[in-house]
C-alpha cells in the first residue's frame, strides 16, 4: 500500500510540475528569431550582424519567384517592386514557412525600406503567423528614407503584436552600435 501511495504522490507531483510551467499569458516560447528580406544583399549583412550580437536564430524571407535587378529599378513604373509597392494589397508569395514558430516570443524584423514603406513581401510575411503577444523589433536598411511609416505600416498589420520603434542601420553598421540599440528593445 505504501509502494502505490509513493508511486500515486510521485505521479501527482509530475503533473503539478508540468502544469506549472504552462504560461497561459505567453504561450509562445522564448527565442529571438531574426527574419529579413534582403535583395541587394546590404539588409542580409545587417541581419547577420544582429543574429550574431543577440545570438538569435536567422531566417531569410526569400520570394518564390526571385527579385531580379531588374525588378527592382524605382525609376520604371512598370517593374516588379513598383507595381507591388503601387498595390497595398498585392502579396508576393514566400518561398519557405518557419518550422515551429511559436518557439519564439521575439522577431527582430529586417528589411529595405521601399518608397518609404516596407515591402510587400514583408507583408505577406506578417500575415503568415500568428503574432500575438509576439514583440517585433523592426529594423531596416534604406539611403535615406526613415524607418517610422513601415513601423506604422506593420502596427496595422499585427494589432495583437508588440511592435516596438524601429531603426534604420547602415548595412555596415557595427557589432556595437547595433547591440546599445536592440538592448534597450528585448
């Protein structure tokens, strides 16, 4: 009787435990993933350098049907990038899922700054997964134009997300100045 009692208080005690490390309020895990789209290659060397300083997981937003550098001249209103940023609507289609995402509780989001936007595949991306509760911290690449529209531009897309201010980073920025401003973000 003693041996069922002990064996019973032990089950009992496994049960508690596991139930007590379920958080209701966040059930996603507690990973950094670093997700970035990058054609020119100049947001892919930033998100590298942020995967690195954080020690965060990376994963690249490629386009099922690769960006050529044709596609991607501003000036012609008939390419690729200038029809998709002409349409708020239009959705470019993701190559790759991410395996098991709700093991991360925080994205930091890296991407060009497109016509003072993100791009649309960004968007796509964000309508991909379930955010809540998630925090992302934007961060982007661009020659001049400022990161706070696509920041707004996101916050629509992901009302249950905790999107922070974003920044905008030379692509060569350094190890440091990257690490001062993403930890005062997580």
């Amino acid at each position: 009787m003693k041996k069922i009692f002990l064996l019973m208080l032990a089950m009992m005690t496994l049960m508690l435990t596991a139930c007590g490390n379920t958080d209701a309020a966040n059930p996603k895990g507690n990973k950094i993933l670093v997700a970035y789209f990058s054609c020119t290659g100049n947001t892919k060397n930033l998100a590298q350098t942020t995967a690195n300083v954080v020690n965060a997981d990376l994963f690249e937003i490629k386009a099922k049907i690769p960006y050529s550098s044709d596609d991607l001249n501003w000036h012609d209103k008939n390419t690729r990038s200038s029809i998709e940023m002409n349409d708020p609507h239009m959705r470019p289609e993701i190559a790759d899922k991410i395996e098991n995402f709700d093991q991360y509780s925080t994205i930091i989001l890296a991407y060009p700054i497109w016509w003072n936007q993100e791009p649309r595949i960004i968007d796509t991306f964000l309508e991909s997964y379930d955010f809540t509760n998630v925090k992302i911290i934007p961060i982007c690449t661009s020659g001049g134009s400022e990161i706070n529209s696509s920041v707004n531009g996101i916050k629509k897309l992901v009302p249950k997300a905790k999107v922070t201010d974003g920044q905008r980073f030379n692509s060569s920025a350094s190890d440091k100045e990257i690490k001062n401003w993403i930890s005062e973000k997580l």
